[in-house]
C-alpha cells in the first residue's frame, strides 16, 4: 500500500463522518489565503454526494472575500448556524500527519478522506483580461500577516527582474484604494503604480499579466488559483526559511525566493 492508500485509509472515517454529517466548512484565520486553502473542497465533497455548507463561523477579513471564494462557489448550498466540520478543524492533520513532499492543497484534500486531486485552490470567478496589461510584471509586497525589512524586499524584487530578464518599463505596482492589503508594504522608487479598487480587480489584473512579484501572502495563493485563466504567469514569492520548510502555502510552479 502506498502512502496515498494509507492516508485515504487512515482518514475514511472523516469522509464517512462527513456523509452521515455533511459538511460544514469553516476557518478561523480569515485571510485570503486562508479561505482559498479551502475552496477546493465543495466540489470534491459534492462528488461524493456530500452537501456542503459554510458555517456563520467562518471568518473573512473582509466581505470581497466572502463574496469571492464562497458566495460565488456553486457547490456551497448556503451558510448555517453550525460550527465548522470540515476545513479549518482538520489542521492538525493536514500539518502533522500528512507527508509534506504532497502539495498543501493535496493535503488538504487527503486530511478529508479524498484522493488528492487539486495542487492549486479554485475560483469560480473568470477574470476579464486587460490588453493594456498583457506583458506587465505586477508588483505587489504587501501582506496583513507577513513582513521583512524593506532593503531585503529591495534586493529580492531586484533579484527577480535581473534574473527573469523583466525589462523595467514592464514592472508596475499594486497600491489598493481601501488599504485593506497595504500593511507591511512600500512605494518602490522609480516603478508606476495602479491603485486597485476591489478584489475582481486585482483578479482582472493578475488573469492578464505576464509575471507576479509579491510574498508569502493571500495574493500569491490567488495568483495560483487564477492561473487556469492565465496558464503563462510566471509568479515569484518572498517566504522565509521557516514558512518554506513548513510547506503551508507553498505551491508547485511558484519561483521561490528564500531568506
């Protein structure tokens, strides 16, 4: 029996569980990342004839978020008044017990008793491409819950240009009109800005551009789920040691740039 059998083996209870219970999803981080990490699993669960709720427990920064990953999901059959069954309760499986040389989202999915499926989380909203973007390298650094010193994110965005050949007149920056995701961030000297105004903005944005320099945050995990859309992005992250060696949040096909 290989290591996937025995996952699915360990965890059939969960799946079975799920079945008599249906499935209550939630988390309690309530980043975009954190919501993403999850979107795969209504239609997984759905396939195997589980009905699939959002618990009023869930918790998302913000209402584009909501609207985004879970309003918008058609596999979600409304929201109940029930603490979450599935997603978020199911961490410490997904973190202890599961062989991180799976991708996260493969863990995830393996912790609720489904064979592995996804590498990336899913979005039901199709971005409406921007010619005036196409080409354009978007810059964005700035997270709720990550940070670095400003000369290390410098040398990085650097790195990244001088290695991929970026020319400079292509590189722009993401600056949002609510402030919501500008924490732990700054103005780049010398590369244009676009100030965004909504969440299907910035998913317009990153469904037409041809490169993503950002960090271990929400936005790279969108840039993943966008990417059936735009399957020639390239995406570079900034992570630390730590948050890489961990492997929550990290993804196959994502340059890496570790420090």
């Amino acid at each position: 029996m290989d290591m996937i059998e025995e996952e699915l083996a360990r965890n059939r209870t969960t799946l079975e569980r799920l079945k008599a219970e249906g499935a209550v999803i939630g988390q309690s981080w309530g980043g975009l990342g954190d919501n993403l990490s999850f979107s795969t699993l209504p239609e997984r669960l759905s396939s195997e004839g589980i009905e699939c709720f959002l618990s009023t427990q869930n918790v998302c920064r913000n209402l584009e978020i909501n609207d985004l990953v879970w309003t918008r999901n058609p596999f979600i059959k409304g929201v109940v008044d029930r603490p979450p069954n599935a997603g978020g309760p199911m961490g410490d499986i997904f973190d202890k017990g599961i062989s991180v040389s799976l991708g996260f989202i493969e863990r995830i999915e393996l912790s609720h008793g489904l064979a592995p499926v996804n590498s990336a989380p899913k979005m039901y909203y199709r971005p409406q491409r921007r010619g005036d973007y196409a080409g354009k390298i978007l810059i964005d650094l700035g997270s709720v819950s990550f940070g670095a010193p400003v000369a290390t994110l410098v040398e990085y965005v650097k790195f990244v240009v001088m290695r991929y050949r970026y020319a400079p007149a292509d590189l722009v920056q993401v600056r949002f009109k609510s402030g919501v995701a500008s924490k732990n961030t700054f103005a780049l000297e010398g590369v244009p800005k676009v100030t965004v105004e909504s969440l299907y903005e910035y998913c317009d944005l990153l469904g037409s551009v041809g490169g993503f320099i950002t960090v271990h945050s929400g936005a790279q995990s969108l840039a993943v789920a966008l990417r059936e859309h735009n399957p020639s992005i390239k995406i570079h992250a900034f992570a630390l040691p730590l948050q890489f060696n961990w492997r929550s949040y990290i993804y196959k096909d994502v340059e890496y740039y570790v420090r």
